[in-house]
C-alpha cells in the first residue's frame, strides 16, 4: 500500500509539498 | 469528566481545522455577501477567464507554457487539480492533528486519506459556493455556474453535481465548527476498503462522532434533526465522490491531459 501511495506516504510522514503537474 | 473530555478533544480538531485549511466558511461567507474590503474577480466567459488567468489564478497556480495554448476546458481542468492538491496537503496536516490518528497503523492512516478527501474536499467546497458559482484562487476570483455548465463535454459535467450537493449541504446551516468534526469524522471512518486494524480506527470514530453529536446539540438547538440529516450527508458525499472519480476516469481516458501523481495515486483502484 505504501509503495502505490508514495506522495500520500511522504505527506504523512513529513510536510513535502507534492509537487507541481 | 467524559464530558469534559468530548469539549477537548471538540476544541482540539476545531483549532487543527482553522489552523490547516486556508479557506473557511466564515471567510468565504464574508466575500461571498460583498461584505470583503476588494470584491472578487468574476469569471463569467472566456475573455474574463483569460483576464484571471493573466492576474488571479496566475498567483495561484503556475500556468505554465506547456498549457497557455491550451483550450479553456483543459486549463479550467488543471486549475481545479491544482487547488484538489493543496487542499490534500491541507487535509493531511489536518488529519495528523486529530488526536489518535497519527497513532493509527501507517497504511490505514494512507487509506483513510485515499477515501477520504475527497469526501471532504466536496464538502468544504459548498462553503465556498452559492446558487450562481464558486469562489476560486483563495477568494479572489469567482467563477458562475453557469460558465462551468457551458464549457463543452465532459469537463460541464464536473461541478454542477457538487452545486446541487452544495445548496441542500448549505441549508444545514453548519458553521465552522461544525464542519471541522465533520471533516474529522469523514477521514476517520471505519468501513474504508482494506483497512488493517478496523477497530482501532471504529473506536476513534465513535469518539469523534459522539462529540459531533453533543456539539450539534448545543450550537444548533432548534433543530433536533441535524446530526441524523449529517449522517445522510455522509452517504450522499460517497455518491458524488464515486460518480466523480468515474468523471475523472473518462477525462483521463479520453482527453489529452495529465493528472497529477497524488490525485492518480488517490483514484487508482479507489472504487
């Protein structure tokens, strides 16, 4: 599940911005 | 002291909410009655579109190069993907401040959030709007419902059932109080598909929902329905998130666009 959701999973675990399109 | 307890942890993801989320209902409302210092810019057709473009939504999102030669329908489209995004982050932050959910198994945490926001995207998203549009760029742009009906297919398809949700969601009356549990209480929900430790997360709703309960009853005590009609709200926002997701499906299928990897990520074997 973590591997499918990386940006979901980086945002949980730290305040990253998820980027731009 | 349970009482007390239920105020806490009502005041708690009550402040999480107005600390997180940079538009409110409150805020919202004040632009929306005319009663802000600069009314918003109303996008009504393609020029003033292209006027906003060039001044409001260039502030709010990169517009860039790749898409200016771009039809309208498809630069709308990047707008609202953009402003989905932020408000995730947003949701996320959120999310993590709800006393017991960072304490919740990792990939429930992640599935929570895949199901969830958009519920709670929808659901905010009517704070934002009246019978004739929907605020955009932070407040300052308006975009009429009637321009979004008439851009050409699919894409006039993708909020007028958000508006019909929106008018009877916006008769409930709720403030922001209100809305913050009822955020929470959408994120924590424990008949997601594919969650590990359900009565973990079922323990955490009914605490979240308990407190919805006792608030309503005393912010709004005329009117002795309103937690039940919440719940209906609940049912109806999974309707429109499904019948949105296979909205998105045939855009993705159909037009040349790129969606973002957090939004693909969210609506990849979503339903």
């Amino acid at each position: 599940l973590k591997e499918k959701h990386k940006i979901l999973h980086q945002l949980l675990q730290n305040s990253t911005s998820p980027g731009h399109l | 002291p349970q009482l007390s307890d239920q105020k806490t942890l009502a005041r708690q993801i009550y402040e999480a909410y107005l600390k997180n989320f940079n538009m409110n209902k409150a805020k919202a409302r004040t632009i929306l009655t005319g009663k802000a210092s600069t009314p918003p810019f109303v996008i009504h057709d393609m020029e003033t579109l292209q006027l906003a473009e060039q001044t409001v939504l260039g502030k709010m999102v990169d517009t860039a190069a790749a898409l200016r030669d771009r039809e309208a329908e498809v630069r709308i489209f990047h707008c609202c993907q953009c402003t989905s995004v932020e408000t995730v982050t947003e949701l996320t932050e959120f999310a993590k401040s709800v006393p017991g959910f960072s304490n919740l198994d990792l990939n429930d945490q992640v599935t929570l959030l895949k199901y969830g926001v958009h519920e709670a995207i929808f659901a905010m998203l009517a704070s934002s709007m009246n019978k004739d549009g929907l605020l955009v760029a932070y407040g300052s742009g308006f975009i009429t419902r009637e321009f979004l009906k008439s851009l050409r297919r699919p894409f006039s398809e993708m909020m007028e059932p958000k508006f019909q949700f929106a008018m009877k969601f916006n008769s409930l009356e709720l403030d922001d109080s209100d809305l913050a549990l009822f955020v929470a209480a959408i994120i924590c929900c424990g008949d997601r598909p594919g969650l590990v430790n359900v009565t973990h997360i079922e323990r955490l709703q009914e605490s979240i929902i308990q407190v919805l309960q006792l608030h309503l009853l005393t912010n709004h005590p005329d009117n002795t329905f309103l937690f039940p009609k919440l719940l209906q709200k609940l049912v109806d926002l999974r309707q429109l998130v499904t019948e949105h997701a296979l909205l998105v499906q045939e855009i993705k299928k159909t037009e040349d666009t790129s969606l973002h990897p957090l939004l693909q990520e969210i609506y990849k074997d979503m339903y």
